[in-house]
C-alpha cells in the first residue's frame, strides 16, 4: 500500500479515504474516527487504534502481572472504609 495519496476536497470540504487506507486503520462504513492537527497535519485515526496506543503507554509503565484493575477496587474499597 502507498503511505501517501492525492485527493481532492468537494464543495461541500469532504475528502474521500481511499479503500487501501480505510482497510489498513480498520475503518469501516459508519465508524467514528479522530481527526486531529499536528504541526499543520491532518491526522485520521479510530478511537480504537487511540485506545490500543493508550494501553500501550501504560503498560511500558507497569510492572507485568500487575492488574490496574485490581489496584483501583482495592484503593476504592480502603477510602469507603475511610469515610
């Protein structure tokens, strides 16, 4: 698949994503997706692929076989009993 493409934008400011690109980010018919500006840049990506980079962060940050989950019912139980 070719990383960059030329398109045009209609009257109406609406740009077509070609199907090689919405095959590749896992776009479908009738999904959300996030567009943003980065250094005058229109980035498209899903809320999928924003949660995947997310869990990503995180888990450079935790120690393997930690459950945040676990930890959070945890702190949540300690400060209801506290109250």
């Amino acid at each position: 698949m070719d990383a960059e493409a030329r398109l045009r934008v209609n009257e109406n400011g609406r740009v077509v994503i070609p199907a090689a690109f919405r095959k590749a980010l896992g776009i479908n018919a009738g999904d959300e997706i996030v567009v943003r500006m980065v250094d005058d840049e229109l980035r498209i990506t899903t809320l999928k692929r924003r949660l995947e980079r997310a869990q990503r962060l995180v888990r450079k940050h935790v120690k393997p076989g930690t459950s945040l989950v676990d930890e959070l019912i945890a702190e949540r139980r300690e400060a209801a009993r506290d109250e």
